[in-house]
C-alpha cells in the first residue's frame, strides 16, 4: 500500500477528530446543546469512557443500549452515530463504521466543514473494507464539488489496485492534460502500461521520465530498451556508451575499458583518454587486480593519438584525395574530441553535404554529439533533430537531445 494511502487512511480518525479521546458529547456543534435524556446520556458516557481505555468493542456494545431506548429525538440519534463512528471506525468494524458516516453525512446536522472531512472519512473506511467500488463512487461525488489532488490520486491508486487499468489510466492522461505527471504519476502510467503490454507506450513514459526527473534508474531503463529494441544495430554501440558517460551511468571498470576500446576501434584516441581519465579520476580504474590493463589501455590510447597526429596531415589528404567521406567523418569528429572542434565540425559538415556515405543518419548522430562535446548545444539540438532511420540512430539522438536539455545532476 502507498504511503499516500496509508496517510490518507488516517484521516478516518486522526484528522476528522474521531478518536477515541475526543469527547464527541463536547464537539463543537449546538446539537450538541440539546438535552439529552440519562437513558440515552449514560450509555454514550460510558462509551466514551470505554473508549478511552481502547475497550471499542465494549463501546459498541454499550451504545446497543442506548440504541433500545424508545422516541429517541433526532438530536439523540445524532449523537448515538456520533460515538458510533469513532468507536466502529477504532475497532476496525468498517461496516458498522460506513453506516454511521453514511448516517451523519445524510442527518443535516453537519456543517459544511464537517461533512466535507466525514465523506472523505467514509472513503477512507471504505478503502480498509476494500470496498474500491463505493470508496470510488464517493470519491466521484466529492471530485464533482470540488477538485481534490489528493482525492484523484487515490482514485487512481485504487482504479490501479482493483485491476481497472484502462480507468486508472484515462484518469492519469486527464491529469497530463492540465499540466506536467509528477513522477510517482508516470512510474504509476509506466507500470499500468507494461501491465497492458503497450511497449511503445511504456518506453513513451520513460522518456517523460528521464527528461523531466532525470535518474540513472529511468536512464538505464530507456538505454536498455534501446539496445534491445527489434532492428537495433551494434553499430551504434559506441553511441549509447557516449550516453552513459555524459548522464554519469559508467560505474563498473569493465564499462570504462569498453567504452576506451570502441573508441580506440573507432578512431577517436582523444575520446578514450578522457573517457580512461574520468575513470581513473572516479576511482574506478587503476585500482584491483585489473590495474596494469587499465594502465596499458591508457598508454595505448596515447600512443595511437600520438601517431594520428603525426600522420594526421597527410592521412587528410589521402582521405580528400579517394573522396573518402566516411573517413573524414571519422577524422572530423576525432579532431573535435582532440580539442580542433572548428575544424573537425567543418570537415564533419563537409563530408556529409558531399554524400555516399554507408550510415548518413548515424553521420548526423555523430556531429550532433560532436558540436555537443564542442559545447554547441544550439547546433547540436538543430542537428540531432534530423537523424532517423530505425535501427536505433533516431531514438539516441532523441535522447542526446533530452541529456543536453536536462542533463543529470
């Protein structure tokens, strides 16, 4: 049960002054002025009394007589329910409870006040009963009168409890209509859709969450389907990393070496040392049994960055020469990460207006994540908006888009 409900449940007794200590023949109320008769006054002191040493039971059956009494006035009845509601409602008899709330909110003796917390009372008797139907019935009623956040809130939890997916659901997209879910609204939205089995639907939810209350639980989540989402290409896995490293994802040794590796494959030495850097930086590398690897990566990285720079000029040229544009992609986005970001961008752009590439929209991707790595937002958010396809490209720069906009904290 949700820490909203169980809060909410307490307002049976707690909030709505039906505790046992309360000295409901005292309340507030000029019913209360009226006479009332010993046969009928004794059996509800009594009960008060046996109320207060937590004897409810006992209460109840006390109240029975001054229930016998005959030509009770609507005055004595009134406070019968009165005393009845706070002994039924402590000893956990929810039936007897919900008919005296029942009593009381129908007698006209209430004020507007009172009657307001007694219906919000009888809801929550009739969550404890589990009762969903009529706790969802009153709660409609009282939503008429007056919007209640709290009150919608437990009727979606109990639209959600009782197996109404569909309702619990429509409930929380007329919620989304007025403004933004909070996040226990969209994990509930999450849950309701994985239960229905609407995939496009569920991963739609998590990107709400991951943009809205970013969280490496919600990152996670939506990476992970990604990678395992029909037509996924392996090409892009260098791409997800990327993701992970700038939303503070990478928590395992391995993951940094993998990531360090990829990018050394990949051309880009600059990138892997300062991926190999966060690592070592984070505490994460250069420590345990697998220290000595880490340093090699490290000085093979250096290495091949230290050779790239040496060739770098004529290696250009060759590239410009075969009309190699995939390479001086490769290249562009390397000289980005090196700290040439006005060069590499321009031969990035370059490479991709002169065309035959093997992946044009994994070619925008990666200068997206360039101006990104640039500090370019502007640029990268403009860029990153033209990658499609369906092989994964389109749905990571949708979320590069979402990390550059509401980065993790």
């Amino acid at each position: 049960m949700s820490k909203f409900r169980l809060a909410h449940l307490g307002l049976v007794m707690a909030a709505f002054g039906f505790t046992a200590a309360a000295p409901v023949l005292g309340l507030s109320s000029a019913y209360a002025a009226e006479t009332v008769r010993p046969e009928i006054g004794n059996p509800l002191q009594a009960a008060q009394s046996l109320m207060k040493q937590g004897k409810n039971k006992e209460a109840l059956a006390k109240l029975r007589e001054a229930d016998n009494v005959s030509n009770k006035t609507a005055n004595e009845s009134y406070l019968i329910e009165r005393v009845r509601a706070a002994a039924s409602s402590s000893a956990g008899d929810y039936d007897v409870a919900a008919k005296s709330f029942e009593t009381l909110i129908a007698s006209g003796r209430l004020s507007a006040a009172e009657k307001e917390k007694f219906s919000e009372g009888l809801i929550g008797i009739y969550i404890r009963a589990k009762d969903f139907p009529k706790a969802n019935a009153a709660i409609n009623r009282q939503l008429k009168e007056r919007d209640n956040p709290n009150l919608r809130a437990l009727l979606i939890q109990n639209y959600y409890s009782s197996g109404n997916l569909t309702q619990a659901e429509a409930e929380l997209r007329t919620i989304e209509k007025s403004g933004r879910l909070s996040e226990d609204q969209l994990g509930l939205l999450a849950n309701i859709q994985l239960k229905k089995g609407d995939k496009a639907g569920y991963v739609g939810t998590i990107e709400k969450l991951a943009a809205s209350y970013p969280k490496a639980s919600h990152w996670n989540d939506l990476l992970n389907r990604v990678t395992t989402k029909p037509g996924y290409s392996n090409r892009l896995t260098v791409d997800v990393y990327r993701l992970k490293l700038a939303n503070n994802l990478l928590k395992k040794p391995s993951e940094y070496v993998e990531m360090a590796q990829l990018l050394i494959q990949a051309k880009a030495p600059a990138e892997a040392i300062k991926v190999i850097d966060k690592g070592y930086k984070a505490g994460i590398l250069g420590v345990g049994a697998e220290a000595a690897r880490h340093q090699r990566l490290k000085d093979l990285a250096e290495k091949t960055l230290a050779e790239n720079n040496k060739t770098l000029a004529t290696d250009e040229a060759a590239l410009v020469k075969a009309k190699d544009n995939d390479g001086l992609m490769t290249m562009g986005y390397g000289l980005v990460q090196a700290g040439q970001a006005d060069k590499g961008l321009a031969m990035m752009n370059a490479a991709i207006k002169a065309g035959g590439l093997r992946n044009p929209e994994d070619a925008k991707l990666r200068l997206g994540e360039a101006y990104a790595a640039a500090g370019k937002k502007a640029q990268a958010i403009s860029t990153l908006k033209t990658v499609g396809g369906t092989d994964g490209a389109a749905d990571l720069a949708r979320y590069w888009i979402m990390a550059i906009n509401h980065p993790m904290t």
